[in-house]
C-alpha cells in the first residue's frame, strides 16, 4: 500500500497562544543576521492561497504527488491542464508588501539570507537576491528522461498550441499553481512531450511525496550554521522540509522566530510568534527600525 505525504498537523501538546507583539523580531532584525524562512502565508495578500489556512486549498484539494505524476499517464494529463491553466493565473501574481520588506531588510544588510518553501518567484520579483527556493521554481520545467531544463514560457507556448479553445473556468488556484478543474474540464486535454528526447516532462518543483535534492537541504543547513537567528514567515511548518531547519537552529541555541496567524509545529522551538497578518506586520517592523519596508522594487 503507497503510503501518503504529510499533509496536515494537528497540534498534540498545548502551545503558548500568539502574540501581537513585534519588539522581538524588531530586536533580531536590528542585530542582523536573521535567515528568513518563507512559506505559503507570505504570498496569500498577492492573492495566491496558502495550504493549511482558514480558506486554504487543502480543503478543497490534495495535491499531485510525485508517486502519482510518475506513474500514471492520466493523472500526468489532469495535472498539466490544471497546471497549464493555473500559470495564467499564477503567473500574474505581483509582490506584496511582506515580499517587499523581505527585500528592504536584506537591501539593509539585516539579513544572512532568504530560503522560501514557496515555487511562485515573489521574493526575486520584490528585489530580493540569492534566494534558496526550497520546493524549486514553476518557471522551470526538466524532463525526467533526459533532464533537459526550459523555461515554463515556452512550454505554455507548446500546450497553447496543442490545446487550442481551452479555456474553462477555474473553482480557484493553489499554491502550487495547480487549478480546481473538473475531470469533465480537463477532457481529452494534450501533453506534449520532452522537444530533446520525448520522454514526461515535469515542472521542476518538489511535489508532496518527493525528496528536495541532498545538496539543496546541505545548503540550507549551512545558511542556519552561520545565521544568528530564524525568522519564519507563513509557514506552518507541518512538513519537514522545513521543520528541520527550525529544529536545527533551536538545537544550536539560536532565536527562532515566527509570523504566522495560527499555530505552527515549530511553535515549541521557538521564542515567539506573532499571530499577525504578514504585510502588516513586516512593514510596522520596517518602520520601527526607521527603514521604508514596502515601497515597490
């Protein structure tokens, strides 16, 4: 029997409720050194969902696991129209003000550096530089046959034309870029093949289910080894991508510090978290460290 990825938590231990107070992380940000660690919540006011959330897709949906996208043609098919449609949507996405702060605080040599669990490329719009994207990025595609890169433009392009008249409309996006469609909307919707070697092409992200590459997760340990702190920002950190980087730092003695509104699983390694909305509260930190936080890139 498959076994399932992780997809929910439930908190089994009672956690100290959220606070609203910021002088915390103004005070990590002031030192300098903080490593950001995003998730989902950050990108919800540029209008994309997160997973777990009050209103988030894990309600509606369950995303496409790694096991079923490499194993079944169909599902390979309905994912690609959902993705497929979800790009036009997706890639209209703009940064917010929380992406933008991110990017005033490293632009003010406040941070060590920046990993996100996110694929949406919001962080790099808002200015923000040698990000470690976590999960991967939904610009890019690779082929699983002969590992060939291109980029999601051109592949949209190709799907175009070999879907010519689709376009049914949408119950919503998820995260992942992955669109709410029906299997009657999907239809007899075409996959296009690998233009190297016509083997399945695949976006290049880490679905649920898939391991993110070793030399990814090495790099990452590193950027918490020479952090001076962890500020986590809209993530409920349920999956251990990235819990184990929160476990990391909290071992190794160094501040743990969230933004999220609800309770995370790293809630117990942490020394706050502030239950506040992401934009608003990035940006009241900017101003009490006396730096614009949310002026566009």
């Amino acid at each position: 029997m498959r076994m399932r990825p992780t997809l929910s938590w439930t908190p089994t231990e009672d956690l100290p409720p959220g606070s609203t107070d910021l002088e915390p992380v103004a005070d990590a940000l002031s030192t300098g050194g903080v490593l950001v660690l995003s998730g989902a919540g950050i990108s919800t006011e540029s209008g994309i969902p997160d997973y777990r959330g009050v209103g988030g897709s894990l309600n509606r949906h369950t995303p496409m696991t790694y096991q079923d996208f490499t194993a079944d043609a169909q599902a390979r098919r309905r994912y690609w129209a959902r993705s497929h449609l979800g790009w036009r949507t997706f890639g209209r996405a703009r940064p917010n003000s929380g992406h933008r702060a991110v990017a005033t605080f490293a632009r003010h040599g406040l941070l060590s550096g920046v990993i996100t669990q996110n694929v949406d490329g919001l962080h790099q719009a808002a200015g923000s530089e040698g990000v470690v994207e976590l999960h991967g990025s939904l610009d890019r595609v690779v082929c699983l046959s002969c590992g060939a890169f291109s980029h999601r433009r051109e592949l949209a392009r190709r799907l175009e034309g070999a879907n010519a008249g689709f376009a049914p409309v949408a119950a919503g996006i998820n995260p992942d870029g992955d669109a709410d469609l029906t299997d009657e909307q999907v239809g007899d919707f075409r996959v296009v093949p690998c233009t190297v070697c016509g083997g399945v092409l695949k976006p290049d992200v880490v679905f649920f289910g898939e391991a993110v590459p070793p030399r990814r997760v090495e790099h990452c340990r590193t950027l918490v080894r020479e952090a001076a702190s962890l500020l986590v920002l809209g993530s409920s950190l349920t999956v251990m991508s990235g819990l184990r980087f929160v476990r990391q730092a909290a071992q190794a003695g160094k501040p743990v510090l969230i933004v999220n509104l609800d309770p995370t699983r790293g809630d117990r390694h942490a020394v706050t978290r502030v239950a506040l909305p992401l934009g608003t509260a990035l940006t009241a930190v900017a101003g009490q460290l006396g730096i614009p936080g949310s002026a566009p890139a």
